[in-house]
C-alpha cells in the first residue's frame, strides 16, 4: 500500500488525450514533500504504474530545485508557483 498522498499536480501539457504531469505528494511516515513525473496517453491513468520509490524528495535549495527541474523539462518557477498556492491553502 502507497505511503504517499497526493498534495499538488501541474499538467505541463494541455492537450487532449494525454497528460504531461507533475505531482507533489505527502508521505505519510514523516510528513516530508515528493515529487515525480508521468506522461502518456489517456490510457493508462496517471500514475498508475507509478512506485513510491519513484518520487524524489523536494530539493531545499532553489539552485538545487532548478537543476532539477530543468533535467525534468520542466518550467521550475511556473511548478513552485503551483506548489507554493497549494501549501498555501493549508
């Protein structure tokens, strides 16, 4: 069983018929923020063969955040915008 709840997703993509994301999602043992990536098709859905292993723990640093991201291509400031609106609504 998943040791981990979703907390945040960004569709990097907005096209029909498959998803581009990025999710942040809460570990329940220690309360600590994880991220990953998943792209494809409508089938199957997203995440879903997705371990928790596959999540890597939020980067402390904004440099560190960047590179990253970047390596992910992904936009970092448009997905820490998203990040930081969600820990807001806490």
């Amino acid at each position: 069983m998943s040791q981990l709840r979703e907390f945040a997703e960004h569709e990097r993509d907005d096209e029909s018929y498959q998803f581009n994301l990025v999710r942040v999602s809460r570990r329940d043992t220690d309360g600590k923020l994880l991220w990953a990536t998943d792209s494809g098709c409508s089938c199957p859905s997203p995440f879903e063969t997705t371990a928790d292993s596959d999540f890597h723990p939020l980067p402390e640093t904004w440099d560190e955040f960047e590179r990253e991201a970047r390596a992910g291509r992904m936009n970092p400031e448009e997905f820490l915008s998203r990040v930081r609106a969600e820990l807001g609504a806490l």
